[in-house]
C-alpha cells in the first residue's frame, strides 16, 4: 500500500548504510520532509542525502565552466534574453511579434517554448518549419532559438540544458553512490541524459502505487472526517476549531489548500487575530509588508502618470516618510497634499515649487517646502518627463532608492522586500533588458514586485503549516485538513500550450502533449497526497456568499465519501446528507465547548434552538449610545422639534453674537445661516469643516475659484494702474491695451503656479478668459464713477469692526470689500465681482429672505469705516452692485438702492436673535440640501423638518427664523 512507501524507502537505505544514497527531490523542502517522516516513523538513517537534479548537475558541471569562462544563466535571466531578442526582431520589417504584442505574457509562452525545446535536446538547425502549423510561425520560432543560442555561446554565458554539454559521458566520482527517484517520466529527455551519465546504472527507481482517495481504505493508518461550510471564511474557521479542540500541537497539523491565494489570506488574517504561528509552503503576497505595498503604489503612481493620490494613500497609510526631510507632521503633509490642486501629471508638481517661493508661514509652509525637496528628489532618479521609452532597469533603480529612502522597515520581510529587489536588479544587469514604452517597462517591474513571496517556508516546530494541492500533504503531520474541495479548484482544465500546439508536439519528438502534462500532474497530486496518515479531514465550501450560489463538490470528494460510508452508489444528493448541515461563520457546538473567539462566544449567546434572540437590551448595557440612540428616534419621530433636530436648549449650549465683543461674524456667515441654520451650526458653532482637497478636472486647467482669483487680480492691477494716473471729468481714462498686457502678465503667472492639463486645454481656456476681459473692459467704459478702494478690508486696528445698525443693534463684523467708487462727492458705490451666473440675484429680491445680505450690510460698514477713519466724514454709500464682468454673467450688473436700513437691522436682529435661542434647524428648502458639504450627516432631515414646519407646538421655537422669510 502506498503509506508503506517510506518503509520500502528507509528498508534500502539501511541495508546498505555504509553506501552514500542521494535522494532526488522536487525542492529541498519536499526532502526534508520525506527524511523527517522516516526518521520520526521508522529510526535514523545513516548516509542519505537529498539533491535537485539541478543542484546535483550544478555541481558535476561547476568546475568546467569555471575554466571555460562561462556563467550559468537562471530561468529570469533567460526570459530577459529572450525578452531582449524579441524586441530586437521586432524592429525588422514582417515579423511575426510586433513590437506592441511583446508583453510580459507573450514573452513567458515564448520563453517557456525556447525552454521545452533544449531541454528536449533540439537545438536550432534541427528545426524544420514544417514541423509547424504555419510556416511564419516556424521561421520566428527556429530564428528566435538560433539567436539565443548564439547570444549564449557569443557572451559567454549557457542555461540549464546547455550544462548536459560538460557533464563527462562517465562520472567515476560517483561510483559507489545510489541514486533513487520516484518517477522518471516527469523528467525532460534532456534531464534523463543528464541523470544518466551522472548516475549510470546506479539509479534505482521506487515508484509510489496507492493514490488518493483510494489510499484512505486503510483504516488501520488513516481516519477520514467530512464537513462543508457557508464560504471560504467559514470553511476556514471550522478547521481552526477543530485544530484547537484537539489534545495535539499546532506542529501536528497541516493545511492543504486548494486555491492557495484566496485561503491563504484568510487563514493569515485568522491566525494573526488568533496569534496561532503558521508557516507557509507558498509565502504569502508582498502586499502582506508595508515596503510591498508602498513599492507597488509607487509603481502605480508612474503608471497613473504621477496622480498625487497614489501617493496620497501611501501617506495616509503610512506606506511612505519624508521624515529624513524635516520633521513635519504627516497630517499636515496630506493637507498640503490634497490643497496643492496638483492631480497628476509631473510637470505639474512644479506648484509644488511656486507655493515654496511664494511668502508663506507656518507649519503649511513647512509641509510644502518638504514636499518640494521630496519630489524633485523623486523626479532626479527618473528619466526625462520627455522620454517615453524606459527601461526596467532605470524603474526598478527609481524603486530601490524611494524604498530604501522613504519607507521605515517594520519587521524582517519589509528587509527581505528591499533586498529581493537590489538581487534582481543585480541578475537584471547581467543581461541588460533592453529600452522599453514605459508602460511596457513598469508592467514588467510591476510583475517581478507581484512575484515575490515572503513568510515561505516549510513545517516548523510549534507551528501550523499551511501548503498547497501542488506541494502539500508530505508534512507526516497526524492531523491533515484539505480545504476547498470544490469542482472548480480540484479539477484541471486541459489547455494547449499557446506556442507549442499538441499538432506540432506530435512532430517535434520528446515534448509531452497537453494530455500528457495534465496526466502527470494528477498523477503526482494523487500519489503525494496518498501518502497521508492520520487524522485527514476533507472539506469545501458548499455556498459562495458573494456570488449568492451554491458550489459543487469535488469528485474526488465524493469518493471518499463512498469509501468512508461504504456506499459504492452513493450520488451527490447522499453526499449532501453524510455532510449534513454546512457550517456557518459562527460555532454550531451545541455545547460551545469548541468556541474559537469573542465572535463565537457573542453570536452563541443570541442564536439557541435554531432561532435568533433580541440581542438589544445586551447592546445597551454594553453601549451605552445605543440607548441614546433609542431615545432619540423616538424623540424624532414625536411632532415637536427636539434637540435632536436642531432646536437646542440655551441652558446648556449658549450662542451669543449680539453686543458680545469677544465674537464676530462675517456677511457670508449670516447669509448661511439664514439658507440653513443647521449648516450654519456644523461649520461655525461645532466648527466641523468639509475635507479640503483640491479636485483636479483633467479636462480643465483652472477650477472655479482660481479662475475667480486670476480675473480679480487682472481687474486690480489694471484699475489700481488707472486710477493712479489722470481722469477726464471725474472718469477714468481707459487703456486696452494695457488691459491685455496685464491679461497676459497675470496669466503667465497663473500657468507657472498652476501647469496646464494640456496646450490645448490651455489655449481654449485663455481664449475664454480674454473674452471675459474684454467684456469688463465694455462694462468698464460705461461706468460714471472712479474707482478709490481696492480689497478694502472692514477692521478698525487691526481688529473686527463694530457696526452699528439702525435700531442700535452692534455687530462685529470682519470681510473684504472687493471695490469701492466715488460716484460723486460724498457718494459712493460699492462693486462685488462675481463670476458665476447672475440668475440668482432678482432685481424683486432685495434681502431674498435673508439670504443676500452683503450688499446691505457692506453698504453699512464701509460708510462707517470712511467716516471713523477720516477718509470721508461725510460718506453716503448709495448703491451697491454685483458685477458679472463675464462671458457666464453676460456682462450684467445687478444694483441695489441702498434705502432700506430700518429692514436691515430688523432683519438681522431677528437672526441674531433666532441664532441665541438655539434655533439651528435645517433648511426646508430641499433644493440647497443638494450642494452642502453636510448632506451626509443630515440625510433626509431637511424634508422632517419641512413636515413638522407649520405644526402648532413648533410656532414659539421657529418664531424669529420665520420672521426673516418675510423680507423678501
């Protein structure tokens, strides 16, 4: 039977043990496991050895490379030399790979070709193109395998297969040696040369006969448990229980898994949480180490063509540092970061150096000179922002340098990560890849960062081991569970290889078709895992939650099942009833003896006799926010406003802004207060703001408000110049032509701050915002006063301006007047700029329920401010406009009489007022709910407002704020 395999093993190298036995191998670790097993079931062994067939030729052949000068390439050399050859007939005319179908993929399927061909023993002129489906295919194929073998043989260097050429016919350094092998067949005609004239005739071959699932008919070595489960999580929960039920060590188990990546993240995530040490035959991702993951952030950084946010959610992670720049906190390194208005593009992290120069202070200063330093330090080991054809080389130097600059390494596989990388880039310079597209190039970077594994290893003592259907099962653990018996991941689906068609393999002797290949490879799955012993428990997840379908098992689940019950019949359906009910996440020990968390213990205490409790008043008392939360619905749902809603209490939230000389409030705050009181609450009151990240619209090279800011800067400059110099009866004398060189100066300057998408984007955008010039300038020419303030700025000292309205209401106010003309003596207009659409600003609207204030209010304080500061004791302010110098705002100017001061300080008065008695509802005006930065917090709570609004318990609470909707 098959688990006497390692009895026949260890019977013949005793027999003999004064003989040196060489045991060839897959992997070292496959070895070292088959000579534990021995040792552990059956005594020492004196003697035996274990050796690759690559390492034992290695060695036969080390000695004569040495004095020929040459050097052993391995299989990722090889794959560049081919990848470098590839590309150099692609530049020919008729080839049958262009240059853009040479991807990492194409590359492998041909590399893997020129493989199977040396190692069947064909060497170029053995070819013939009709071997071959098509005869272009041929001649590629025969051309690529001759340029390969003369790229070995011109620099000096030879593969694996090419090694059979040093191994002498006769080894006599062996002669007393016994080389044994299970199975010949799955060895390259090539290899079987090499095994023989290393070995000779002293080969012995011990084939293993049982398979699996056969193998588990002997009861007297192995016992056989079955179960399913509700999705993978699940599955893998359950094995964990029944692990940790057991009396046995975590040493005494293994895990062979199916699909090796989607169980083995769940298992590494369940036993970090459990703090159950495992090993892993496969290693896990390079995602799993913080320098695995800011390598391929940054990969994706170059690849998204320098978008800040890749670089963003390295910062934010903590993937990245620029510590060793200076030492500014990582918030506000993010902060500057997202407010940079950069967004991707490398030209554009030049802002990056406008903002440095520009006179900044404080920590955001800081931040931005560091990240200036950073990024050019970044860009100085990058190839020009010209050059669009890179080579792996140069990204993976690029790669190296920020990981080894810009990450802190947490544990030993972030070391190993740096370390992997500086090893290929060392086998890389050997070969010299040649230049690629940059897309191309970081593909390829991207793949070997992806390859790399870390945490593999095989069993260890006192640990867990986790392994693969293609490497596990060979532990000689007592307790085995095979997880993720499913149809789709056991069975293999039958493929031709994409270069080599099972056609053309039929001609080209010793190269084994698909058939063939797939033949051996179940074969060697069922005779490794028939050596199991022990407990062996098989598994699979029955359910997929995520695609809400249900999975079909195995058969070769379904033949053990049969073995186990002794029905030889038994279909799916009887399966499904020896399985009996799947496991869910949660444990279904009627006992809770086998409890594997908190979460089992939790969901235990709730689910009794198949049903499921009222688990609240256990939520209460361990949360005690879930009872506010209780009382707070209920409050809600009650037709009087509560607190809940916005109507506080002024006994224990006090808001004070009328005579109070500590506090002061802008227009804008009032006009925000009177469109949403709650908004007005969250900014000003609780002072929660919105993120403040700068969007950036590829399609556009200014947002909203640096177009606003350049048009207003264009506006001064030319003004202010105008002013200065010599008027014709009371009016400015234009020039446009100093008007457009201003243009032109202000928008240079704006594109040195802020690069542009693209020249096109740029030059469109230009366009429009000459034609918005040239409308001020018309608007300008009809305009009867001189300008005389500029960004007036409403303090006294320094400090905010006390503003005292008509009903002897005083106010603290701060804000900028963006314009101020005499229009006669003693009167003057004050001018608000806009640059969005007037639509809003109805000539029937004059306060607009409160809701535009400034004009009214500016008219106020700046007729006090003219006559307080001595610039004007007799000052009238008696208009006042909003501008719309623009192509939007189609050269409209939107004024108002400034005559109805008594409605104004009513008016504020009554906002005050609704502010003090802690009035903070939200807008019942549903249309606004849709552009606030607060619409995620509030949901739905404008339209329950809107509801309970005219309701008669809610009058004396909304008093002052309905009050404002009378001043239209």
């Amino acid at each position: 039977m098959n688990h006497n395999w390692f009895a026949d093993l260890y019977e013949i190298c005793n027999n003999d043990p004064f003989r040196r036995k060489i045991l060839l191998v897959d992997h070292y670790d496959q070895g070292e496991q088959w000579l534990n097993r021995i040792t552990k079931e059956h005594g020492p062994l004196l003697g035996v050895e274990t050796e690759t067939l690559r390492s034992l030729v290695m060695k036969r052949t080390k000695l004569e490379l040495v004095k020929r000068g040459l050097h052993l390439l391995n299989r990722k050399q090889t794959f560049w030399v081919v990848q470098n050859l590839m590309v150099d007939m692609a530049e020919r005319q008729d080839k049958y790979i262009p240059a853009e179908m040479i991807t990492p993929g194409i590359v492998q399927s041909f590399h893997h070709a020129i493989e199977e061909l040396r190692g069947a023993g064909f060497c170029a002129s053995e070819l013939s193109i009709t071997f071959f489906e098509h005869e272009q295919k041929g001649l590629y194929i025969t051309e690529l395998l001759a340029l390969y073998e003369q790229w070995l043989e011109h620099n000096h260097f030879t593969d694996f297969a090419g090694l059979l050429n040093y191994i002498p016919e006769v080894d006599r350094s062996v002669d007393n040696h016994l080389f044994i092998h299970r199975d010949m067949e799955r060895f390259s005609a090539v290899e079987k040369e090499m095994l023989r004239r290393i070995a000779g005739d002293r080969v012995l071959i011990l084939p293993q006969t049982g398979a699996f699932p056969s193998s588990l008919q002997n009861v007297d070595h192995v016992a056989v448990q079955l179960y399913h489960a509700t999705g993978t999580l699940a599955e893998v929960r359950e094995a964990f229980r029944r692990i940790c039920s057991t009396n046995s060590s975590f040493d005494q188990a293994e895990i062979v898994v199916s699909n090796y990546e989607a169980y083995s993240e769940a298992i590494y995530t369940l036993s970090q949480a459990l703090d159950i040490p495992c090993t892993f035959s496969q290693g896990l991702p390079v995602t799993y180490t913080k320098v695995g993951k800011a390598a391929l952030v940054y990969l994706e950084w170059l690849e998204c063509n320098y978008d800040v946010e890749c670089l963003l959610k390295a910062l934010r992670h903590d993937y990245i540092s620029f510590h060793h720049f200076g030492a500014v906190d990582k918030a506000d390194l993010i902060l500057a970061l997202e407010q940079s208005g950069i967004g991707w593009g490398r030209q554009r992290y030049s802002m990056l150096e406008a903002a440095d120069n520009a006179e900044l202070k404080g920590r955001h200063a800081e931040a931005i000179g560091l990240l200036n330093r950073a990024f050019k330090g970044l860009f100085q080991n990058l190839p020009d922002a010209h050059q669009v054809t890179w080579t792996p080389m140069m990204i993976l130097h690029s790669l190296i340098n920020l990981l080894e600059k810009h990450t802190v390494s947490s544990s030993e596989a972030d070391s190993l990560v740096i370390t992997e990388l500086i090893d290929q880039m060392k086998l890389l310079e050997v070969v010299s890849p040649r230049t690629l597209s940059s897309e191309t190039a970081l593909r390829y970077v991207k793949d070997m960062v992806e390859g790399i594994r870390i945490f593999g290893s095989g069993p260890s003592c006192g640990k867990l081991h986790i392994s693969s259907l293609q490497d596990g099962g060979i532990s000689g653990r007592t307790h085995t569970y095979i997880l993720g018996m499913s149809n789709e991941a056991w069975s293999l689906q039958l493929r031709q290889d994409p270069v080599l068609l099972d056609m053309e393999r039929k001609s080209l002797d010793g190269l084994l078709l698909s058939t063939e290949r797939t033949e051996n490879i179940i074969r060697e799955r069922e005779t490794r895992l028939g050596l199991l012993s022990g407990q062996v428990t098989l598994s699979y997840s029955s359910y997929d939650p995520a695609e809400q379908k249900e999975i079909i098992p195995a058969f070769a689940l379904l033949q053990a099942a049969r073995i186990v019950t002794g029905d030889s019949q038994m279909d799916l359906t009887g399966l499904g009833q020896v399985l009996g009910r799947p496991v869910g996440y949660m444990s279904i020990d009627p006992n809770r003896e086998h409890l594997l968390d908190g979460t089992d213990r939790w969901l235990g205490r709730f689910h009794t006799e198949g049903e499921l409790k009222d688990g609240f008043s256990s939520l209460r008392q361990s949360f005690p926010f879930a009872a506010k939360l209780e009382q707070a619905e209920k409050r809600i749902n009650e037709g009087t406003l509560s607190e809940y809603e916005g109507v506080l209490s002024t006994d224990t939230f006090t808001v004070s802004y009328l005579n109070n000389p500590e506090a002061y409030l802008s227009v804008t705050q009032l006009e925000r207060y009177a469109e949403c009181p709650k908004r007005f609450f969250f900014s000003q009151v609780l002072k929660l703001r919105a993120k403040e990240t700068a969007e950036f619209d590829r399609s556009k090279w200014l947002d909203a408000a640096s177009r606003g800011s350049l048009l207003h800067s264009i506006f001064y400059h030319y003004l202010k110049e105008m002013s200065a110099g010599p008027t014709n009866e009371g009016r400015l004398k234009h020039d446009e032509h100093r008007l457009q060189e201003i243009t032109e100066q202000v928008i240079r300057e704006y594109e040195t701050k802020v690069p542009p998408p693209t020249p096109h984007i740029f030059h469109k955008e230009c366009d429009s915002l000459r034609r918005d010039v040239a409308i001020f300038y018309q608007m300008e020419q009809k305009a009867e006063g001189r300008p005389r303030f500029f960004e007036l700025e409403l303090t006294i000292d320094g400090q905010p301006m006390s503003v005292m309205l008509d009903n002897g209401l005083v106010i603290r106010m701060k804000g900028f007047v963006d314009r101020v003309d005499e229009i006669g003596p003693h009167k003057y207009k004050i001018y608000d700029y806009k640059t969005g659409s007037p639509a809003k600003y109805d000539e029937n609207e004059y306060f607009s329920q409160g809701t535009q204030l400034q004009h009214a209010l500016y008219a106020v304080a700046v007729e006090q401010w003219l006559k307080h500061t001595g610039m004007d004791t007799e000052a009238r302010v008696v208009e006042s406009a909003y501008y719309f110098p623009t192509e939007r705002g189609k050269g409209d100017e939107v004024s108002r009489v400034q005559n109805k001061t008594v409605e104004l300080s009513e008016l504020v008065g009554h906002l005050l007022a609704s502010m003090e008695s802690g009035t903070f509802t939200a807008t019942t005006e549903l249309k606004r709910c849709s552009y606030c930065d607060y619409g995620v917090v509030c949901k739905d709570e404008s339209e329950r407002t809107k509801a309970k609004w005219n309701l008669e318990p809610n009058t004396p609470l909304l008093h002052h704020i309905k009050e404002v909707e009378r001043f239209g």
